[in-house]
C-alpha cells in the first residue's frame, strides 16, 4: 500500500506531523507531493530502475522525496546527513545517482560534492540554492499533482551500511518490477501482524529517516494509513511529552534511547502518561538486561525487539513475555533458520558461541563488493551479518558481540559487550565504549572509554572515578574481562540510531600506541 490508497477512506487525516517545527502534511497532501516529484523526475528522464540519493536532516518534505521517489519506480540510496563530503561522493558515484536531492542545510557540502559527482543530471536543494541546484520547491510546483499517466511500478531502497569499517557499502537487492498497487511490503506486514498497527494508530519516530529501520517502518506505517509524529533529534523527556500529548500507540528506539529516559530525574518522567503505548520495538543494538527489566517495570509488557539487518536476511523476535522467561534474548527466528558456526566453517553445539548465520532469508549483495558479499556466505548459502552469538535449549538467540570487535588478550577471547552491558548501568555513567587496545605482554588488554553524567573536574577525580568504575565491574564480571584503564569524554562518536562508531576509537588509541589495531 502507499499514501495515495488512502485518500477515500482518510485524504484529510494527518500523515506526518514535526514534532519540532509543527509542520503537518494530509495524506492527501503527501500523495500530491508525491506525485508532483515523481513526474518532475520521469521529465528528467529517469526511468524505473534508475537511482536517484539524498542527504538531508529530518525535513519536513523528506518523506514526501522518498515517496516521490518510490512512485518513479526509482532505486533510492538515502545517505546519512553526518557523512564526511568524502563518503557522501563516494555513494553518490558508487550508487549511480542520476539525481541528487539536498537541503539548505547541508549546503557547505553539497558544494563540495558538485565537481566529483558528474554522473548527476539533476540537482534539486530545498529551502534555497546554491550554484549547481535547482529549487526543489519551485521544481515541483510546475507539476501536476495526479499520478503518472501510465502503469506505475514501485520503488525500491539501497540503503548503505554505516561504514563502522571502512567504506560505506549498498546493499543491493534485485528490483522487483512490481506494480505499485501490488507491490507486497514486509515491513507493513510485519506491523500488523507482530505490532498490531492498523490505521487508527499514532506511531512516533525519534531517529533519523535516512536509516533503514526509521525509513522502511515509517513508509510501511504510511501504507497502512496509521500517522507518523516525527522527531528532528532525539530527546529523552521530549520523546516522553510526545507519547503523552499525541497518546503514542506504536514507537520503535534503540537501547541508548532506553537508558537516556532512564537516567532523567524521577519528577520528569513520573510527569508523564505513558499507558497509551501498545507496542515499543527496539532493535539495531543489544539491550542490557537490567536496561530492559527497567523499561518493562516502567512502560508494561510492550517491549518488542527484533534482530535483524539492512540486508533482510533474516528476523528474529520476541515479546516482553518471551524476554522475561528468557532474560538477555533477541528473540527466535521468524520465517528463516539460525545456524551458529564455528571458526572451521562447522555448527557448534547448542549453548556454545559462534558466528550466527540466517538461512531462508531475502537474497542480497554489497554493492560493487563482491569480495564483501563472498565473506557473508557460508559455503551452504546461509548469510551472516558478522555477529557472535548462541541459542539455547529453547531456540533463542542470545547475542555474544560482533566478531570484529572480539579482544584477544593472553590468548583468552573477551567480548566487549559484557563489560559495556554492566558499565552502562552504573549511575555516573550514560554511555560507554569497550575495546582492545594493543599490549607487548598480552597482545591486547581491555579498554573503556565513558561519557560520564558529569566530567571529572581534574585529573584526581578522573582516577577516582576510573577506580570506582573498575571495581564496579569486578563486582559482575571476571577480572579478564574488565577494563584495565578508563578515559572520560563529553560523547562518544555514536551515530542517532544508537550505533557506536567503535572503529573511530580503536583507530585513534591504536595511532596513539604507534600501531594500527
């Protein structure tokens, strides 16, 4: 379903509200807009199957771009807004985008991405132009707001990893050629039938559109006719007010979201009514089992969380009540098969830890990376997104780490997420990396470095804090897997949908010891 299948039923109900700059679009509204793109990139030339990318903040219109888009039958690369000029030029060439769609926002940069990007036809900024780019607004507003005069088929996303190593990389699926009227929507399905989500619902979105999980579920809440509440930035109590005066039914965050509203003061979440929520979701990062005790006491038994990623091959899911018999789950497959593998390419024993592999899930590739498609593969065709884990006697997954992140310190095999599960929960602190940073005697030895609630005023409270965080951690955790040292910083280099960037971190200690790790 798209917006435009609504318009008999509800054309004047809102579609999206902005929560901060007010800014409401009718379903009706949004289809025409819709309409008015899609025509104005058919008269560019861009045909079904052709790419189109845009780099923008949380606008107004953003939505309204991707539906235009996916009414042109168009290939849809949505960029991150916090990518280096170098990494946007890098997916605009890479994806072969005939068009480019940015804002006034980002002007600086889409200055800069003008001469290294040639392939681009067309250039479209809103809220003003700069040299190279066309007004978005006049543009379209020279279109007819009715439907393309022919068979239209839809769209399709490539959306591109985060570039947690290395390049961003698309990852690619085989366009459908669907009609747009028929075209199936997993997603939609999945809102309805796991989140109970139907029209009458109200779902709030705090994290940027251009991420996979925001952008499908938001597009899949508009097919089913239901309103976005949409944030521009994510903030604790702010999400809070938002649940309360548009009464919230659906939300999907991440467990960084989670422990922000839990660290605000009690008086301001106790201001609050929360008991409209139907169903938060989580996902994109493992929640700490604490983390979620707490927000299940607080919200009820409406946490749902799933495992899965960009590339489709595979969900996994659970409900507060499968969470609770099985305390640190992600859940159990859903229309695919897990296998955990060892390093010898064999299934390990039930309970043991290995690379979790999906089997039955949506085909893809990495764009353009053949190489990096090849390595996702077991040689029986089961896929893995490069995460550790195991499953228990019941079949429930229970993620480890990744396994780039893995520590190797004395030949014992440490994964950072147990150190960080335990830190995060500590008062003072409201985030927390771990890694391995090199060691002549162990090879690595464990390092955190924390974004504390309030910095350390000088260098002796800095060592009693550090102090009191690694004790905090020997209190849970075997010795070996603690840090052994503790730096403090205003934030870490954590993108909005909750993902930490750890590389930047570990590159930066690694230079700092005089080699790469």
């Amino acid at each position: 379903m798209f917006p435009g299948a609504h318009l008999e039923s509800h054309g004047d109900k809102p579609a999206l509200i902005m929560a901060g700059s007010g800014f409401t679009q009718t379903f009706a509204e949004l289809d025409a807009a819709a309409n008015r793109l899609s025509r104005l990139l058919r008269a560019a030339g861009l045909q079904p199957g052709d790419h189109v990318a845009m780099c923008m903040e949380n606008h107004d219109r953003y939505l309204e771009i991707v539906w235009g888009c996916h009414y042109a039958g168009l290939v849809y690369t949505c960029a991150s807004s916090r990518l280096t000029s170098n990494e946007l030029e890098y997916i605009i060439n890479d994806c072969g985008a005939r068009a480019y769609i940015t804002s006034k926002y980002k002007a600086d940069q889409a200055a800069e991405v003008v001469a290294t990007t040639p392939n681009v036809e067309l250039r479209l900024m809103l809220d003003g132009t700069i040299d190279g780019y066309e007004s978005y607004e006049t543009a379209v507003a020279s279109q007819s707001p009715e439907p393309l005069d022919e068979d239209r088929v839809a769209g399709l996303d490539m959306l591109y990893s985060s570039g947690t190593t290395g390049m961003p990389k698309g990852i690619a699926r085989a366009f459908p050629n669907e009609p747009l009227e028929a075209a199936p929507g997993a997603v939609q399905g999945l809102l309805q039938l796991l989140f109970g989500m139907d029209d009458s619902k109200r779902y709030l979105s705090p994290a940027p559109f251009y991420h996979a999980a925001p952008l499908r579920f938001c597009l899949a809440t508009h097919g089913i006719g239901a309103t976005i509440v949409a944030m521009e930035h994510f903030d604790p109590e702010e999400y809070l007010r938002l649940v309360d005066e548009y009464d919230i039914t659906h939300s999907q965050v991440v467990p960084t979201m989670f422990v922000r509203m839990l660290k605000l003061p009690e008086e301001s979440r106790a201001k609050y009514d929360v008991s409209s929520l139907e169903c938060v979701i989580h996902a994109a990062a493992p929640c700490p089992v604490p983390v979620k005790q707490q927000m299940i006491e607080w919200f009820g038994p409406v946490i749902h969380e799933y495992y899965a990623g960009s590339e489709g091959n595979g969900f996994v899911y659970c409900n507060s009540e499968g969470w609770l018999a099985h305390p640190g789950t992600v859940g159990s497959p859903i229309n695919c098969v897990l296998h955990i593998v060892g390093d010898d390419g064999e299934e390990v024993p039930q309970g043991e830890s290995g690379t979790v592999y999906f089997e039955g899930g949506a085909e893809f590739e990495y764009h353009n990376d053949p190489e990096k498609t090849k390595s996702s593969r077991h040689p029986k065709g089961w896929s893995t997104l490069g995460d550790v884990g195991y499953v228990d006697e019941d079949g429930f997954l229970y993620l480890t780490d990744r396994k780039a992140y893995m520590i190797i310190s004395g030949g014992v095999n440490i994964y950072p997420q147990e150190a960080e599960n335990v830190l995060v929960t500590h008062p003072k602190v409201i985030d927390v990396a771990v890694f391995g940073v090199p060691n002549d005697d162990f090879g690595e030895e464990v390092k955190a470095v924390v974004q504390p609630v309030e910095m350390p005023a000088d260098d002796e409270a800095a060592s009693a804090l550090a102090s009191e965080l690694m004790q905090f951690c020997r209190t849970q955790l075997a010795d070996v897997k603690g840090p052994r040292s503790i730096d403090f910083r205003t934030a870490l280099p954590r993108h909005p949908t909750g993902k930490l960037y750890k590389r930047l971190l570990k590159d930066e200690y690694g230079k700092e010891a005089g080699r790469s790790i």
